[in-house]
C-alpha cells in the first residue's frame, strides 16, 4: 500500500506541473526521452523544429513542466512572457524577424489542438494568409 501522505505529495507535485506526464510526447521531448532537433533549452522552456513543418521555419516552444493548454488554470505568467521572448529568439536566429514570423497556440479541438501540452508555433520563411484557416 502506498501511503496517504505519498499520494498527497505526487497529486501535490502534479498540480504543480512538477511530474512529467505520463505519455506525453512533449514532456519526453524535454526530457530528452524522445529525439527532436532542439534548437534551445533553458530551465524554463525547450524550443524544438516541428516534425511536420507547415512552413520553410517552424518551430516550438514549450513550457518544461506539463500544462496541457491554456484552458488550464496558469499561475506562472512570467512562464507565459518566458515562452514569448523565446520565440521572437528563435525568430531572430533562424532570420524571419525582419521578414517576418508568426506565433500560434492552438487551444482545443477546433483551433486545431492535436498535442495537449501548451506549445507556441513560430513560423516563418513564406507569406502567411490571413486570417487563419
Ligand atoms: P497542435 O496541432 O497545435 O497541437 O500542434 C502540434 C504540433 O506538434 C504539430 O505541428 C505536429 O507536427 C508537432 N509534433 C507532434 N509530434 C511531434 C514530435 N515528436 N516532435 C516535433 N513535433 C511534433
Ligand atoms: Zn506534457
């Protein structure tokens, strides 16, 4: 038997987004259990190349700990600025700034939501439509 105070401490440390969740591609991706082409890493955040880009530069950057969208309750609003100035980082790098890039998050099924941990796409390097399809 697990102990009441033990199960306390893992739902604690879940709730926090301290646990990586189970079965999660993109908490294995920063956990570097599953390969992707990082292209930076900090103790807050991981920026990787989209594995089916949807254009010439497209790129993610996602929250080290576990939050499934923006639909959850985020306490830590730095993190979401943190996400932010990364991506215009990354577009600096790759040189779609002055050009320039777009971000998205996708929230739910009808925005297009396919993988439920928080993730900004920043894509660049052709003219994008707007508005959005
Ligand atoms: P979304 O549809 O907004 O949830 O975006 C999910 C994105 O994750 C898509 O653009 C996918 O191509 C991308 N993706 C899914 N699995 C991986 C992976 N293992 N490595 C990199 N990108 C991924
Ligand atoms: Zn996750």
């Amino acid at each position: 038997m697990i102990p009441l105070a033990v199960k306390k401490l893992v739902f604690y440390a879940y709730k926090k987004g301290m646990v990586k969740m189970l079965g999660c591609i993109f908490c294995q991706v920063a956990a570097r259990e599953k390969p992707a082409t990082l292209l930076y890493e900090d103790d807050q955040c991981v920026a990787f190349q989209d594995i089916n880009p949807k254009a010439p530069v497209h790129i993610l950057v996602i929250p080290r700990k576990h939050i499934s969208s923006l639909n959850d309750e985020i306490k830590d609003e730095g993190l979401l600025g943190h996400l932010l100035v990364v991506a215009g980082r990354m577009a600096r790098e790759k040189s779609i700034d002055r050009s320039g890039f777009r971000t998205v998050i996708n929230t739910n099924a009808e925005a297009g939501q396919t993988v439920f941990h928080l993730h900004v796409h920043v894509l660049g390097g052709r003219i994008m439509a707007w508005p959005p399809g």
